[in-house]
C-alpha cells in the first residue's frame, strides 16, 4: 500500500469538505473514508486545528496561487482575464462553497477566506489596471463586482448554468470594453 502523503490528507479534506461539510474532517472520518490509521494522520498533523491551518493553506495554494500560477502564463493582461475566467468556470466550486459556509461558525476560517479574498480581489484589480487606463479604486470596484458575483451565484440555491455563468462573465467583458485601454 502506497504511503499517504500529507497532500493526500489535504486533498481527501477538500473533497470531503466539499460532499459533506466540515463534520466530514473529524479525524475518525477521515481515517475511515482514507482506509488509514490514526497514526498515519498523526504522522502529519498534531490534532484538528493543525489539520484545519493545513487545509486552509492547501485550500488557498490550489484554489487561488495555482490558479494565479496558470493565468500568468498569457503575456497580455486581458487575456489573462479571459483566461482567469476560463480557469474558473471549470472549478469545482463545491469546497468554495463549503469554506464560507463553514466561516460562518470558525473565525480561523473566516479569517483565512478574508486573506484569500483579497488575494484574489488584488489581483484580478491588478489585471484591471495593466489592461485599462483607470483608478485603483475603479479597478477594486469592478473586481470585487467581478468576483461578488461569481461568489453569490455558488451560494445560491437556485441552479446557475455554465451557460448563465458565461453570458454573466460576458456583461463584464462588455463593460470593461466600454473603458479606455491603458497605453
């Protein structure tokens, strides 16, 4: 039997975060759902809250650096918000969901999507602002409605379709085309 990696129980965390919400991250469970020991686990992870501080890490390296990571690779700052956009359209969108959920009963979780939010927020208004020729604030504005709205369409009930998600991503396109390009 290959040996479980510390990513392993980070990544089997975020799937079962993602299904069953944070009661799935009890350690028993976890063991249980990765057919391995208590040791194994321990092996990694003093107890729960180093587990959560690791998974919260995990969480932001996947969901957002790596992403960050991918959308660099265009040279051109519009085209890397095309490519943001399209990088995120084929997330899982099941774990994001769960985590600000979660947040509304842990502080450290809270506290963790904070910093990630304005990671994420930072950057996409960094593109803004490489690609059009607009204030800091502008930029914030628009990349906080960019990013509210693919937030608020996986914390809603109601389905929202790839296809609904892309016509909403094309309204920013089109409003951000109405802007001066940055020369």
């Amino acid at each position: 039997m290959k040996r479980f990696a510390k990513t392993d129980w980070l990544d089997l965390g975020l799937k079962s975060l993602a299904k069953d919400g944070p009661a799935a991250l009890r350690i028993d469970a976890l063991c249980e759902t990765a057919g391995r020991t208590k040791g194994s686990y321990y092996h990694h992870f003093s107890g729960r809250e180093d587990f959560t501080a690791g998974l919260l890490e995990h969480w932001a390296q996947k969901l957002t650096e790596a992403v960050i990571d991918k959308t660099e690779r265009q040279e051109d700052p519009v085209e890397k918000l095309i490519a943001l956009n399209r990088i995120t359209d084929g997330l899982d969108m099941g774990v994001e969901t769960a985590l600000r959920r979660w947040a509304g009963t842990d502080k450290a979780v809270a506290a963790a999507i904070a910093k990630v939010d304005k990671r994420r927020i930072d950057y996409v208004a960094s593109l803004l602002m490489q690609a059009k020729d607009i204030p800091a604030s502008q930029a914030i504005d628009l990349a906080v409605m960019n990013y509210t709205s693919l937030i608020g369409t996986q914390l809603m009930f109601t389905e929202i379709t790839r296809e609904r998600r892309q016509r909403i991503a094309r309204i920013f396109v089109d409003i951000l085309d109405t802007l001066p390009d940055h020369t």
